[in-house]
C-alpha cells in the first residue's frame, strides 16, 4: 500500500493521503511520497492539474507528533526533499478537496493550493501557538482576513468549514459524496481556458498575493527563540502521552518583559 497514492484522469492528477490510521499526518513517508507525487506532476507536460485530498477522516492532521517525539527533534526532519508544491516553485494549478481535519502543516496544504472545496463539518486549524513560541501570524494576512480574524487564526481557534466558506477561504462547501466531482469539476474547466491564459493568470495571481515584510519576518524569527525552547518539545510529548502539558514559559521570567523590538532586529542584520 502506498501511503501517497497518484490517479491520473486525462490532464488531471489526484494526489491522495493515505495514512488513515495517523489521519494523514506529514511524517517521513507522508512526505517522501508528496515530493515524488508533485515532482512527476511537475515534470509531465501531459498533466496541467492537481487535486489533492486525503483518505478518511483526515486530510491532513500536521506534524506527526509521534515522529517527533520518537525522532527527539521539532517540527520535519531536514532531509532535502524535491518537492516543488511544498517550496513554492510549481506552475500548474492545484485544488484542494479537504475531505476531513486540515491541521497545522495540514493548514498550510490547503494554504499552499489555488482553489478549495472542502466538506461540510471540516475543521480547520492553525496549530502553531500550541506547539512552537510563536503562533501563526501571517496566515490571515496571507489569506487577506480582517485583524481579528487572523488573530484568532494565529493564537490556534479551530475553523469549520462553513465558516472559512463564509470568510472566503474555500471555495466550494459540499457533501461528501460530492467532494471529487466538485473538484474535478473544477479542473475541468481550468482545462477549458487557452492554456496560456491558465498559465499567465495563475502566475500573475500568484504574484499578487500579500506577503510579510523582511523586517517582520527578522522578526518573527527573533520570537521564535524568545522563550523556553524546551516548551516546543514539551507540547509533541504531551500530545502524544495525552496529557496537559506542563510548560516552564521563559529560562529566564525577566525575559517576558524583554521583547525583541523590529529596531534591534534590524540593527542586528546590519
């Protein structure tokens, strides 16, 4: 059984998760099998678009916290994968049919894609405030949310679907039995457009997305280390174990007070 399985339907390949058991979680083999997947899109001239979806419940549940705890590190292991979906570097369309949970990286597939139909009941979170030391602050400005709405993004709030639907972040909300071919509906009629004219507007909306200055990304990086970095780990164990955590906040309480400023980053980088 592959744990990434590839259907190719004319000009259009399905990318499906099939880990059920780890409701799809982005471990080794999870993402080994996405690289190979999206490289071999990327490479046919036969194939113009994606849909990816996952199998069961899950679409895609994030990091695998289990991997993690076993593996002794945070977040995906550094291994170097060619996969052109994940680093940003693919022109062709891609939808996403999110049949069930989109957590954490699992968010950010969906994030990542250029079209949405999800089901009815979905949830979807932003998981980072829960596991690193600093939640997801970009994801509602990226998506063009009003400030309240990023916020409760950011600090790791669940999502249904029919509110994302509501707020414009999917697309199509469907039954489920109405997922693929609303999905592939979709494809359909991108496979309609001059294929020019897919391919310069997808590169020109692309273009126009909102992205986060350098001096906030200085300093999203500097909050990334201001705190116990021992927390991080701290909550992969206790997800794991099914436990409340128990987090320590900073090495040093002073610190809370001490907040890296955009002025002292910058002047840091110089």
């Amino acid at each position: 059984m592959a744990f990434v399985e590839t259907e190719i339907h004319g000009q259009t390949m399905v990318v499906r998760l099939n880990r059920p058991e780890r409701l799809n979680a982005l471990s080794t083999v999870i993402r080994q099998g996405m690289a190979e997947a999206f490289s071999e899109f990327r490479d046919n001239d036969g194939l113009e678009v994606a849909i990816l979806t996952g199998t069961g419940r899950g679409f895609c549940a994030g990091e695998d916290m289990k991997e993690s705890v076993e593996r002794g590190g945070v977040g995906s292991p550094d291994d170097d994968l060619d996969d052109p979906f994940a680093d940003g570097t693919l022109q062709k369309p891609v939808i996403a049919a999110v049949n069930g949970f989109a957590m954490g990286g699992g968010f950010m597939l969906v994030e990542r894609t250029d079209l949405r139909v999800a089901v009815k009941g979905a949830l979807f979170e932003i998981s980072e405030a829960k596991r690193w030391l600093l939640g997801g602050y970009n994801h509602g400005f990226v998506a063009n949310l009003p400030y309240p709405v990023a916020m409760e993004m950011a600090f790791g709030f669940r999502f249904t679907a029919e509110r994302f639907h509501e707020l414009g972040f999917v697309n199509r909300l469907v039954e489920p039995d109405e997922l693929m071919p609303t999905a592939m509906e979709m494809a359909d009629h991108l496979l309609s457009l001059p294929p020019a004219s897919r391919v310069n507007t997808l590169y020109m909306m692309r273009q126009m997305r909102p992205t986060v200055s350098p001096p906030h990304e200085r300093l999203a990086a500097a909050l990334h280390e201001h705190g116990c970095l021992e927390d991080r780990m701290e909550s992969r164990r206790a997800f794991a174990e099914k436990r409340k955590p128990e987090f320590k906040g900073w090495n040093d309480p002073a610190d809370r007070y001490r907040m890296p400023t955009l002025e002292s980053v910058m002047a840091g980088g110089d």
